[in-house]
C-alpha cells in the first residue's frame, strides 16, 4: 500500500492470487506481467523510452523475466495509458505522477467504502432480523 511520499503505484487491491492454476487464468489477472517492453511501448503508442522514465520516476514499476527484461501486467498498462494522457494534455511528469497516485488512493477509499457500507447494511438487516424475532 501506499506509504507517506512513497509514488509507486501499488498491485492493484483485489488482485488475485500469485497460485495460477493454468496458463487460460493468466489472461484475466490484471497483474500477470504478459507484456514486454516493446508490446507494451506498442501498444500504448509510446517510445520505450517513456515506459522507462516512469519506472525512474517510481509510477510503474515492471517486474524482471528471468533475464532481466521488463514485463508489464495490464494494470501497469492502464496506468502507463493515463500518464501519457496527461502528458499530452500538457501536465508535468512528475505533476502526472502524483494525479494518478491520488486517483488511485481516492478509487481505493471508495472501494472501501462502499465495502464498508455493505458490511452495514448487512449488519442492519440481522439485527433487524434477529429484534423482530424476539
């Protein structure tokens, strides 16, 4: 999770996980590394040069094939997607980096939230349940 001034961007909270039962499962984890570099740079229509100065400036960080080349999960990519689109839209790197950390710290509250609001509901309705009974 995030630590006061730490600018990594974090596996994503509801990842699954790391006991993959099969190479199919792979295709629905957000955070299987299944992109090179270059795919990635590809895909997102950037140099591979920006991919890696956000991994210098610590908002994505790829994990290491055995051989020591990055490889990208698709939430990094989408990650990686909304930085350039800040970028082009004229906003700092470093500027880009904290809007998407706090994004993401601000999508992980309400996840939260609304889990906690669930809890309640759910609590309302035994306690509702269990006062009639009497």
């Amino acid at each position: 999770m995030h630590t006061k001034g730490d600018t990594h961007i974090p596996p994503k909270p509801d990842s699954s996980s790391p006991n993959i039962s099969g190479p199919g499962d792979r295709f629905d984890d957000e955070d299987y590394p299944a992109y090179s570099m270059g795919r990635a740079a590809e895909l997102l229509g950037v140099t591979q040069a920006f991919l890696r100065s956000l991994d210098t400036a610590n908002l994505v960080t790829p994990m290491r094939s055995e051989g020591g080349h990055r490889r990208y999960s698709r939430y990094q990519l989408r990650i990686a997607a909304r930085a350039r689109e800040l970028i082009d839209q004229g906003t700092a790197l470093d500027a880009a980096c904290r809007i998407i950390i706090l994004e993401d710290q601000l999508a992980e509250a309400q996840r939260i939230n609304t889990e906690l609001r669930e809890i309640q509901r759910q609590a309302s309705e035994t306690i509702d349940r269990d006062s009639t009974a009497d």
